[in-house]
C-alpha cells in the first residue's frame, strides 16, 4: 500500500462517456485502481460533463488527483486527532542476553556451534538477534552461519564478537515452530562449553518472564554449544495503527487482497470520496470555473459543497467511534480494560 495506507482506497474515476480514461495502461491505473471500489466521481451531485466546450479529461483527472491528495492528509489528520493517542501496553518490549560467557571447558571433539529451541506462537512476534558470540578456541574467518539449516551469512569473530551478521541481524519468528542458529566451524576449531538459559537475569525479571513467553525446552542447565546472543522482541505487525487497520491478511484465490477490516476500509473510504468531491468543488468555485464540468449553478454547487463537507464529517464521526476504530485491536500492544460503564479503547 502507499505510505499514506488512504490512497488506494479509492479511485478517481472508472471512466465514462465523456470522459475516457488514458490511453497508457499506468496512467489509466493511476485514476482507476481502488481497493474499495469507490471512486471520487461517484459523489451524487457531481454529474460531471464537459459543459464549456470539449474539456480534456487529462485536467480533470489532475484536478480530482489534487483534491484526492488533499482529502487524504485531512481525512488523515482527522482520524488522528480524533482517536486516543496511546495504544496501550507494548506486548514487545524486553531485551537480554542468551548464553554465558562459558566454564574454560571445551566440548567434546566435533561439537557444533549450535543452537535449537522451539518458539511458543505469539501473533506477530519474533526474537530478532543483532549481535552474537561464538566461545570458540580462535578467531573465526569466513565461517558459514546457518539458520534453520539455511546459510544466511559468512561471519568472522573477534574475541569472540562475530561480524558479518545480516543487516538487521538474524529474525526468529515467534510461530510455535522449532529454528536453529549454526556456526559451521572449520576444522580443528573446538567451542568452550556454556549454560544458555538465562544469562544476566532472575527468577520473575522482565527478560526473564519473556523468555518463558517466547520459547520453550530450555531451563537453567540447557547447553549453548560455544553460542551466545543478544535477543530483542519484535512486533512484525505494520507499526502505523492506520495502515495495519486497512492492511491485508493474505489475498484470495482470485488473488484480491483480504482486508482485515473491510468495513473501516469502506466508510473510510466512502469519507475520502466527500471530502475530495467537497475539495474539488471548492476549487471550482474558487477558480470561478463552475460552468467547465457541470450545469451546476454557482449558488448550487456551494449547497453540493457543504452538503459533501457534511457527509465526509458524518463518516468520520463514525470511523472515530468505538464501533469504528474502538473495535480494532493492534497486536503490538496490550489495550487497557475499560473503567466502569465508559468505553475505553486506543484504536
């Protein structure tokens, strides 16, 4: 979706008979595509024809594209100071080491640098890993890192600190899925023994709560192989509260995206289709254009004006409600529970 997540929810047009859409398949997608199926000239009212003259269909489809982009940085605006600010509680937060420095003693021959956990499913949760340690008996060059058997990276240590990792580091989803982290080490490079659970926290800490929330099998005598790293929770879910809302959870068989909320999606969009036809209509009257694209008398259009200003405003009100927004949960964050008979909700 565009960065503005608004955009695509509604088109400008899907073509008429006054006015044809462009030639170039791009330009004609450009005014055409909507994910809603709504489109800026179906505002009752508008009834638009090139009334002086042949108007050309390029300056209306710009002119609805600039009123398009304006009501979406307004419908934007309003959305967001209309709703409460704050989420709620983080759901991924916590941070913290995995594996000890080691006890001085080395694995047994042919011991690999490898770790294998299972991950307990939380939804859009992962461990992503930004820096790791291979305790081994020297400096690594070029050595092959492994996740979930598949090579990733080539890292080199110093002092045990591998470099090389992928950028970003290495994701762990949270799926409920068992992964593995492997150091194939060259031949004749042995690793010192370590405890991998729970380096650098206590029983009930933050961290080490959260490693019982994330994985599973592994307690205080569980073996880290030469293995140590940093691991920090991670919501993979869109962050923007908006876009997440008009997002999509896979696509059909007939390959159409699957809104999450598809009826915020529509109101929200039937919302940016007034306020584009008021948008539009302004500028019409303010250009002292009116008689271009409609029979419409100027004392006319000023009614349809506010008649289209009411409508977005009637929409928004409900888009802002608990039974718009209030209902949408984000799954980075933890809503508070409602006090007494008021409705509480950060959507």
């Amino acid at each position: 979706m565009p960065a503005d997540c608004l955009t695509s929810l509604i088109g400008l047009s899907k073509g008429s008979l006054c006015f044809d859409l462009p030639t170039d398949p791009v330009a004609a997608a450009a005014v055409s595509a909507s994910t809603t199926e709504l489109y800026v000239d179906m505002a009752e009212g508008l009834r638009l024809q090139p009334a002086a003259g042949a108007a050309a269909a390029t300056d209306l489809y710009d002119r609805l594209g600039k009123a398009r982009a304006l009501a979406v940085i307004q419908v934007k605006a309003t959305i967001e100071a209309g709703r409460a600010k704050s989420y709620g509680i983080p759901l991924y937060q916590q941070r913290g080491t995995l594996g000890g420095l080691g006890n001085g003693q080395l694995a047994p021959v042919g011991t690999r640098g490898l770790l294998s956990f299972y991950t307990n499913a939380r939804r859009e949760g992962a461990w992503r890993i930004p820096t790791l340690k291979v305790l081994s008996t020297v400096d690594l060059v070029d050595a092959p890192l492994l996740v979930d058997g598949v090579e990733v990276a080539r890292i080199s240590t110093l002092k045990q600190v591998a470099s090389g990792l992928p950028a970003g580091g290495i994701l762990i989803p949270l799926d409920g899925n068992q992964h593995t982290i492997e150091v194939v080490l060259p031949e004749g490079v042995r690793i010192y023994q370590n405890k991998v659970y729970c380096f650098g926290c206590n029983a009930g800490a933050p961290w080490a709560v959260a490693v019982k929330n994330n994985i599973t099998g592994w307690d205080s005598n569980t073996l880290g192989n030469g293995l140590s790293f940093l691991a920090v929770e991670e919501c993979t879910a869109e962050p923007d509260f908006l876009c997440f809302t008009l997002g999509s959870d896979g696509d059909d068989a007939q390959g159409s995206p699957i809104l999450r909320y598809p009826e915020l999606a529509r109101y929200i969009g039937i919302a940016l289709m007034y306020k584009a036809a008021e948008l539009f209509t302004s500028d019409l009257l303010s250009a002292r254009d009116t008689n271009r694209y409609t029979m419409l008398e100027p004392k006319a259009l000023a009614a349809q004006l506010e008649n289209y200003a009411a409508k977005a405003a009637e929409y928004l009100t409900w888009v802002n409600s608990p039974e718009g927004l209030g209902q949408v949960q984000h799954p980075c964050y933890l809503r508070p529970p409602a006090r007494g008979m008021r409705t509480v909700w950060t959507g």
